[in-house]
C-alpha cells in the first residue's frame, strides 16, 4: 500500500475545497460546445484556461496542441524518482450544447451549488471529473511531503469529445513520444450509483455501417410491375430479419471469432451489483428486455458483442397509400464490439454477410463509418488493482467493478500507446450526462480528489 497517510489527504482536500469549487465553476462558465461553429473561441478559451490552471497547479510543463479542429491540452509532471512508472490520464474539456429553453432550471454556462450540487454544463462530463486530479496531485504531494509525483504524470484534454473526437487519433498519432505511458487513466466515466463506488474495467468498440440497396431505376407500379421484378424493400427486409437468430445471436459468419468470454469471476462480481431489472426498465423506457440467450441483462450491454438497425426506410413514407415498389431502401446498422474482436475482421464479415444475400437484380452499397476498437483490463492487472485500492481507500468501503456498454476514444490510446485503459470516474448516473439539469455531487467529486491522491502511490509500487 502507498504510504500516503489517508488523513492527511481528507484533511488537505477539505481545508482546499471551496477554492477547488470555485475555480471549478469559472472553468464551467466557459461555453466550450464543440459541436457549434460559434463556440469555437470558447473552446478555445477553455483550453487556455485549464492550461494556465495546470502551470498554477505545479505541473512545469503544459502546452496547447492544435488540431484541424479544437485544441487539447498537455501536460507532465516528471518524478523525481528515475525508475517511476509514467501515467497518462486522459479526459476532454469540451462539452454538449445546453441552453435554458431545453429544460433547464437555470442558465447551464452559470454555475449554482443546491443542496450539495454544483449545477452547470460540463460539471460532471468532463470538466468536473478533469479537475479534480489538480486538487489530488496537490494533496498527494502534501501528504507524502514529495516536491514531485510518484509517478510521471501526463495528461491529455481533448477538446473534441462531445463531437465524436476525428482528430484524436491522429493527434496520438503523431504525438505518440510525448504521450508514451505504461498505464493510462481515462477520468471521463462513473460509478454504479452514489452508494456504490464502483471501477469501470473497460468499454466495447463500434463499427457502424449503412446498406444501401437499388433495384429498379425509378418507384414502379405494383399492380404493373410487382411480383416480377426486384423489390430492394423487400431484400432488405430479409436480410434485417436473418441479422439474428431466435436465440439473438448474431448469425454473421465469424462474428464471435476471439471474443473474450466472460469468466465465473467476472460474473460473479457482476452478479454483486445492486441492479433491479424493473428499475432498469424504467430508465430504458422499454417495457421487456431481450436479446442473446444464457446471459443477464449487465452481461448482455457490457460483456457482449451486439447488432443493432438504427434505422431502416424505403419507399412511401407519408399519409395514405402510394402502391410502388421502391426503387432504393437503406438500413443503417451498429455493432458493439468486445474484447478479441477486430473491427477490420467484423466490417469485412459483415459485408461479406450481406453480399451473400442480396438477389440479383439489386444493387448495392455497403458503407462503414471510422471503427472505434474495444478496451478491457484483466482483473487481475495489478494497475485496475491500484486503482481500486486507491478508491476504497477514499470511500472506505469495498469496491466492486463494472464496465460500460458504450464506446470512446481510449481504445485509440490502448491503441496507438500500446498500454492498458483503466478507468477512474465518481460520477453518477443522476448526474444527468447530455442532459438539463447536468450536475455533479460535491461530496463524490472531493471522493475523486483523494482517489486521485492516493493513486499516484498506488500505482508506483504496484508498477515497479
């Protein structure tokens, strides 16, 4: 264990936190919204800002790395000691579009504290769970009497998250030297709920693709026509239904090929979270859950490969009837990855797939957008075993692991880094992530900080 004195970490973030809230709340006062053209001097107002609070926080190096789109930012710390292990934390400084007319009980760029709550655009993704390693550097150092980290630290804020990141990639890439780490943490996750501190082990991948089928030059008259030519609505229909078999596997040939199975640790550990199926229902506004056989619905969204239509169409679409058989139709599909999947090997499968089944007569087009790889850290791996020493340090109770059934740019970093994802976050998910109202809890946030604190020993003796 890390001698950090736990105390002496609680009692440093405490005397520090209303000084930590309040440069918290300047940094949200910055509409930094990627995704709109005219925030983008927000954005980049937003990078300047962190930067000089990183260079006030101690780190003696911090830059603004541009990108075709909107700026990251770096920064290192080196330790003193020559054969500490190096630690890239990764999160983003950008954020949602918000503004009081979606729903929000006051303005989202002006910060309020209620009852515990610091509500504002960006307070728990990512801004709040970014910030909270400056105060957690500053209490590690105070704590240990270190004048540098125990380990080296970087960090990487990217300033294009919320707009499906395209340049991070190249911008690992490219600054892949700089960023060279042994174990990377990305702080832009959460927990299970405010009572059960959970760490997140890893995140599925993404392929998507868009199938597009043509068949007769123009719509044709059904009575005329129909039943002696192709109909593409119809073959794509068909192949919708083959995309799954009643048990809800996937019937593309090789799809499972080197899928990570779950083992009886992981389900076990699953199976100790406190999940309410009705509960869970409620919040996916669905009304029964469903898909592949012989596993629960938390192994389904986290630890399964899936294929899902998000969206399907061809033909008449308005009031009443037009008898036509379509000339084109069009199906977009997704596909949520695992651990062992390759998504060259899935996108060259899937169009093989398709191919196979689309009659003659009918022409095609089958489209994949960039592919985002799956991530997951063993169990075992004695950096996630630091990372949940370090929290159960700070919340003082056991701590039980999760994974999230989305996808993010850290797989890239795993990537391009070569080195193991892990996941650090206290956020919740009352917090209201994309949403009004977004807000993060204080007491959670702090919880952060001393994580963050004891971590950086953690790590050096787990990584020596």
């Amino acid at each position: 264990m890390s001698d950090t004195p736990d105390s002496a970490v609680r009692t440093y973030t405490e005397q520090h936190r209303t000084a930590f809230f309040d440069d918290l709340a300047e940094w949200l006062r910055i509409p930094s919204v990627s995704a709109q053209p005219e925030h983008a001097g927000d954005v980049r107002r937003s990078a300047r800002w962190l930067s000089g609070k990183l260079a006030e926080t101690g780190f003696p190096v911090t830059e603004i790395w541009e990108t075709p789109g909107a700026p990251a930012v770096f920064a290192e710390w080196p330790s003193e000691d020559p054969d500490a292990p190096v630690v890239l934390v990764y999160g983003h400084h950008d954020v949602q579009p918000a503004a009081r007319e979606d729903g929000w009980s006051t303005d989202p760029f002006d910060p309020v504290i209620r009852d515990g709550r610091m509500y504002g655009r960006g307070a728990a993704d990512d801004k709040g769970q970014v910030f909270f390693h400056t105060l957690g550097v500053r209490a590690h150092l105070a704590a240990t009497g270190r004048t540098t980290p125990a380990v080296h630290l970087k960090l990487l804020v990217e300033g294009e998250e919320e707009s499906g990141s395209p340049h991070f990639r190249a911008l690992a890439e490219e600054r892949a030297a700089r960023l060279a780490a042994d174990v990377v943490i990305v702080s832009d996750t959460g927990m299970w709920d405010e009572s059960t501190p959970t760490v997140c082990t890893g995140m599925r991948g993404l392929a998507e693709c868009e199938i597009e089928l043509y068949g007769p030059d123009q719509d044709l008259h059904s009575g005329s026509f129909g039943g002696a030519v192709p109909n593409p609505a119809t073959a794509l229909a068909r192949l919708v239904a083959a995309l799954h078999d009643t048990d809800g596997r996937v019937t593309v040939p090789g799809f499972y090929d080197g899928v990570a199975e779950l083992t009886a640790t992981e389900r076990d550990l699953f199976a100790q979270l406190p999940f309410d199926e009705a509960t869970w229902l409620r919040t996916a506004a669905s009304h029964a859950t469903a898909g592949e056989a012989g596993y629960s619905t938390l192994e389904r969204i986290w630890a399964r490969p899936t294929a899902e239509v998000n969206g399907i169409g061809g033909g008449y679409q308005g009031a009443g009837s037009k008898t036509v058989i379509p000339s084109s139709a069009l199906v977009k599909l997704s596909f949520r990855l695992v651990a062992g999947q390759d998504p060259e090997r899935i996108e060259e499968a899937v169009r093989t797939w398709a191919e196979a089944r689309i009659p003659a007569g009918v022409r095609h087009r089958v489209t994949f957008a960039p592919a985002i790889r799956p991530c997951l850290t063993p169990l075992d791996h004695p950096a996630l075993q630091a990372v949940a020493r370090a929290m159960g340090r700070a919340f003082g109770t056991k701590i039980l692991f999760t994974r999230e059934g989305g996808s993010g740019p850290a797989a890239d970093l795993q990537d391009v880094l070569g080195a193991p994802v892990l996941f650090l976050g206290t956020s919740v998910p009352s917090d209201g992530w994309h949403g009004p109202d977004e807000k993060v809890e204080l007491d959670l946030l702090l919880k952060g900080v001393e994580t963050a604190a004891h971590l950086w020993g953690e790590l050096a003796d787990a990584l020596r």
